[in-house]
C-alpha cells in the first residue's frame, strides 16, 4: 500500500461508519467487556408477618388477578385514610404473587401528603429507569416515559405507586405492559384513574376482632385475657385503624408492669387535634401519638419535634445529629428510641422516615413548643449539613472545581468522608431526594446563598452521572437565587454550570443562551476564568450545532484567556474541544497536535479521566487517518480508565470507536459485538446516540 492514500476533499465530511482498508492479512480480534448485569428489581418493602381483617380485600384482589388481563396491564387502586393498611395490605399482596413477576417489583413513595410536595413523576421515572440499568434519563419527560414504556413492554413485573396524589401523577407511571399490574395507594379517590381501566378497592378500617388480633400480637394473650376490658377500651378508641392500634400496642409492649387501663385511660384523656383532616378516626390517632409522644424520654422528645420540622423525607443519624446538635452516638440512639415506639419506619441502612401522620403530629409539636429560632436552626443546620457533603463529593471528584465560597454558620459536624468516587456515586443515589428537597425548601424560605452554592458544590457529579432533569431544576433556581442576592459572581457560575447541563440535556439553543449571558456578565465582573469558561461553552454548543468556523473561534480565544491566567488544566481541556473541531473537518493532523498537548496538560494536572478524553478523541483522529495501531492504543487505554471511572457515557463511546476501527479493518463480527454493546449502553443514556448506533449495526453486512 506504499504511495497510496485514501482523502477526502472539498467540502466532503464523513459521518457514521466509514470502511478504510487496503489488504488484510490474519485475523483482526477486539474484545469488550461484557455489561455487568443488574439485579431483578425487588423494591417492595417488607410484607408484614400478619394482617389481621384483611382477608376479604386479598380475596377481592385475587379475583381480579384472576381475570384474564385487559390490554395494557392492570391499575389496582387502594383507596381509605390515612394510617388504614393501603400500603400493608398492597405489599402483602404483592409479595404473595411475587412468582407471577419474575422480571421485578417496583416501589415509589408519590409522597402525596409530605411536607415538600408530592414527588415528581419524572423523578420517579427516572429512579425506575435506573433500576432497570437505564442511568441517564432523557431529559425530556415524555421521552422518559417512552423509554419506561419500551423497555418494559415484554416484561412481567408489578409496581407499587404509595400514597399517591392526584391521578395526574399516577397516570406517565403506568407502563402498559399486558402482562403488569400496577399497585396504586392513595387517601383520594383518585377516579380520575377509571380512564385508564384502573380497579378500585376500598380499604376501611379494621373491625374490632380483627384489631384485638393486632393488638394481642403486640401485647401478647395472657395480657389481654387478664384485662379484657381495657384491651377493649384501647381497641375501642384506636377507632379501627391500624396505625393507632400498632402504636397503642408498642406503647404497652414497652411498658410490661403497667395495667393495660393506664394506656384506655391516656386515650380517654386526649384531645382532637387532628380532626382538622377531616378523615374518620384521626381523632384518635392523635390521641395515641399524643400519650407515645409524652412517654418519650426529653432528649427523644425534643428530636422528635426537631425531626417534624425538616424538609427532608428521611433521616440518618448524621442528619438528626445536625438537626438536634447530638453526636452520631446520642443521634443513633435517639432515632432507635423513635423507631422502638413506632414513631419512625426504619427503612434499612441506617434510614428513617415518618409515617404522614406522624410526620403531622411531630411537626405540629415542633411548631407549637420549640421556640421558631430554634425551629430555624435546626433545618438551617441539616441544609449545611448537605452542603457540607456536597461539597465533599465536589472535592473528591473535581478538586479544581471549587473557588466560589461556602458560608456556615456553624461548623458542619459527621460530614461523609466519600473516601473514593464510587462513594460518591453511591451517596447521590442515596441522597438524591433529601438533596432536592433541601434545594426547593431553601429557595422557599429565602435562603438563596445556600440555593447557588449548593448547585455550584453538585456539579461535578452533575458532569459525571448526568442527572437531567434534577441538574437542570438546581441551576434553574441557583441562578434564580443568586440574582436575588445580587452576587454577579454568582450568577456568572450559575449561568455556565447550567449551559453546561443543558447542552448534556440536548437543549442546545437554550445552552448558547446561557452562554451569552454568562459572557456578558462575567466580562462585566472582570473575571478572566468565568469569561474563559463561558467562550468553552459558547464554542461546544456552536460545534453540536455544526457551527465549526465559530466554534473554533470561541475555543481559540478561551485558550488565550486561560494561557494568560496559567490555568493549565483549562488549557488542556480547550485542546481536547479543538481537537474535537479539528476531527470533524477532518483535518486528522491538526487533531492529533492539540490532543497531544492536551494529553501532556492534562497528565501534568493529575486528572486521568480527562486525559482518557484525550485519548479517546486523539484515537478518533488516529482511526480516520487509517493509523491503526496507536488509534487501538489509545482507545484501549481510555476505555479502562472509563470503566474504573464509572463513565458509561464515554466507556459507549469508546466501544462505538473500536467497533469502527474493527470494521476498517474488515472483522466485522467483532465490530457487530462491539457496537452492539455501544447501543445497548446508549440506550441506558440518550435517543440521540442510540440512533446513530441503530444506523451503524445496519450499515454492517448480513451475519
């Protein structure tokens, strides 16, 4: 092949799979990695070991599941008040018939009564997604409901939507899949649900020898047969439901020597207070929680009115230490104090949440008896508290990214060391919810400052796991908070960390937008850095738009502005973009020189995921020049620092370009493999990429 040379030239541009290859002797074999696989979804919280007066509504949702299944899968709506069963009797159900769903059991709390707002169906969409190995949500909700429907259009699972909303919220959640059902539980009725074929099924209280059954379980016999009468009396008062008979019953579990009538006689004595919901025995629930609450210890009193004040739907111990300024200790030991009396739901790993109506209860005392300073402190404190590990996990994954301030004031205690990225991976999936609600509960309350620094201190994991939808609702209320402080440095931030996450969304115009008026602001602030970074941003969105003149322009002069401040990481990073330009005019030598420096930058700046980027591009412009060895080189040695970097997105793209360069070389089989794996992954990411990789599996010739 010596003196011979394939080009393009003109305005020629080559997109998608392009075959290069003069004679090809012996076998050519690229392997990837296999994707690991995920657990079958089993979400469900426990089934409870006995559910006394429930026999007719199993009866009742056995019949149904019986029947031949209607096209689109099956809605069984469980309706009644609060503290009834719903969620009780669903999960019993369900983990009865847990065989007829081999491919998963779903479970989302809607949050229809919580403090914050329900949930957002996108949110919930999302976290189903990802269960099902899909971890980047397209940013779009009816694209993301796309996805939930196709991916589960074959599958046999069940979901349990709790305590639910409106039908609204319910409705983007159903699947449609013929051969699922969905659980819904709701206090609404919700008919709006009857559009959608869903069945309804009333859950009322217990009657009283059913709720005797509960409450011997939790006395034990021998007590109730030595004071029918009290037990009686309890039973009477807990009006039916069960949540009033299980926390009646823990009270007096508790308490071994006292005489069941000192429990009938505090239940006698309380009040209504929580007959202002307007549902049928909450009077009475009050009344038990009232009596639990009074027995608690002061120190487990005072936590739990604390506790009833926060934004946030669970607890751990660092966060009920930062809201009641106890050590980890005297924090653990309170929140299992809690638990012991059925004030709180432990929900594994070191996690708590309220019941709703204990969550009322706790904070109607909150409001009532701690002093509103206090009040303040305490969730003031638990929103540092997430800064605090927000901007751990910033440090931990991008050490550059953090020069804007943090203001406490108090020192954060029991902040998460996240000694590794993948701590940090698995303390956002964790946290994700508290962190959202901390957000949207600060910007309610004026706390702006804590708004756009909590979004600047999340954007590193923002860039690596791509959280549209929750990326985009932080920098949308960051950028509104610091406008209403009037911190323009602030603002400058907001408004490029946001053109960021939305340019990763696919919104495009709306990201060069961002851009501009991040341009705008910081040249007005005299900010070198902020200008720099904003023309970066400016130059991708004019190369996603096809824009290369102007797109070389903007990274040009951001690579002058960074050389002036001897940013050298930022240098590096505005070669990889040139090198990025140069590949898509298809000027292969030009790529190579600005991704080599690149490369140098960046391993200068000890910052190996960003020079796995390098690589990958440079390997892209090796590929395309028909230099095969050293492109195979790069793409193998940025591939592994992908996976160990847990960057699905990048680890696809470099499978996609070794199937490319598989397929130059004529080993079409290893290219199918290869690709075949980049769509999958692709898939679990964004429509965009998936399309592309459609177009290359079919461009291959017949097995």
């Amino acid at each position: 092949m010596e003196g011979h040379r394939n080009s393009v030239t003109g305005q020629a541009r080559i997109e998608g799979v392009a075959l290069q290859a003069g004679d090809i002797r012996g076998g050519v074999h690229i392997h990837s990695h296999a994707p690991a696989l995920l657990p079958v979804p089993r979400q469900l919280p426990p089934a409870p070991a006995h559910l006394p007066g429930r026999d007719a509504e199993l009866s009742a949702l056995d019949r149904e599941w019986d029947e031949p299944p209607p096209p689109g899968g099956r809605c069984l709506v469980l309706t009644g008040p609060a503290g009834v069963g719903k969620s009780a009797l669903a999960c019993r159900w369900l983990h009865a018939r847990a065989e007829d769903f081999p491919d998963g059991l779903f479970y989302a709390d809607l949050r229809g009564h919580a403090p914050g707002g329900p949930a957002d169906p996108a949110e919930v969409l999302g976290a189903f997604l990802r269960a099902l190995g899909l971890p980047a949500v397209p940013a779009a909700f009816d694209e993301a409901g796309a996805l939930w429907r196709s991916a589960t259009a074959r599958k046999r699972f069940a979901v349990l939507l709790d305590s639910a909303a409106t039908a609204a919220q319910v409705r983007p959640l159903l699947s449609g899949a013929d051969r699922s059902v969905t659980v819904v539980t709701s206090r609404a009725r919700l008919t709006g649900l009857g559009i959608d074929r869903a069945r309804f099924f009333a859950v009322d209280l217990v009657g009283p020898a059913a709720a005797a059954a509960i409450l011997a379980r939790l006395v034990g016999a021998d007590r109730i047969a030595a004071e029918p009468l009290a037990a009686d009396q309890v039973v009477t008062r807990c009006a039916g439901l069960p949540l009033a008979i299980c926390v009646a019953g823990a009270r007096m579990a508790a308490r071994p020597q006292q005489p069941l009538a000192a429990t009938a006689e505090a239940l006698r004595r309380e009040g209504d207070r929580l007959a202002a919901l307007r549902l049928d025995g909450e009077a009475s629930v009050r009344g038990v929680l009232d009596a639990s609450y009074r027995a608690l210890a002061p120190e487990s009193g005072r936590l739990y009115r604390l506790l009833g004040l926060l934004p946030v739907p669970e607890f751990t111990p660092a966060v009920a230490g930062a809201a009641a300024g106890l050590s980890p200790t005297e924090a653990d030991d309170g929140l299992d104090a809690l638990a012991g009396v059925h004030l709180l739901e432990e929900r594994g790993a070191g996690r708590y949440r309220f019941h709703d109506l204990v969550r009322l209860h706790a904070g109607g005392l909150g409001r009532a008896e701690e002093a509103p300073e206090q009040g303040e402190a305490a969730v003031r404190r638990v929103a540092e508290h997430y800064l605090a590990a927000a901007t751990a996990a910033e440090a931990r994954l991008m050490p550059s990214h953090r020069f804007l301030p943090r203001d406490y004031l108090e020192p954060p205690v029991d902040v998460p060391e996240l000694a590794s990225e993948s701590a940090v991976v698995d303390w956002f999936e964790r946290e994700r919810d508290q962190l959202a609600a901390v957000l949207r509960h600060s910007m309610r309350t004026h706390r702006y400052g804590l708004v756009w620094q909590l979004a600047d201190a999340l954007q590193p994991v923002f860039i690596r796991l791509r959280p549209h939808a929750f990326q985009l609702e932080a920098h949308r209320l960051g950028l509104d908070a610091a406008r209403r402080c009037g911190d323009r440095i602030a603002e400058q931030w907001m408004l490029t960390s946001g053109g960021q996450g939305l340019r990763s969304a696919g919104l495009v115009r709306e990201s060069a937008d961002w851009y501009a008026a991040a341009l705008e602001v910081s040249r007005a602030n005299g900010d070198v850095r902020a200008e720099a970074q904003a023309c970066t941003g400016l130059g991708h969105a004019h190369r996603m738009l096809g824009e290369l003149d102007s797109a070389r322009s903007r990274f040009e002069e951001a690579l002058r502005l960074r050389e002036s401040l001897g940013y050298r990481r930022g240098v590096g990073l505005v070669r990889v973009a040139l090198g990025e330009v140069a590949v898509d005019a298809a000027d292969e030598a030009e790529a190579v020189r600005q991704l080599s420096l690149a490369v140098e930058d960046l391993t200068a700046v000890d910052d190996p995921y960003q020079v796995c980027r390098a690589l990958a591009v440079r390997a892209r412009a090796h590929l395309l020049a028909g230099r095969y060895a050293p492109a195979r080189a790069d793409l193998e040695s940025a591939r592994a620092g992908f996976v160990a970097a847990g960057s699905t997105h990048w680890q696809a793209r470099a499978d996609e370009w070794l199937g490319e360069l598989a397929l130059a070389q004529g080993d079409f089989a290893t290219a199918r493999e290869l690709f075949t794996a980049a769509h999958e992954a692709y898939r679990r990411l964004a429509a965009p990429d998936t399309a592309r990789l459609a177009r290359c599996l079919a461009a291959l010739p017949p097995q």
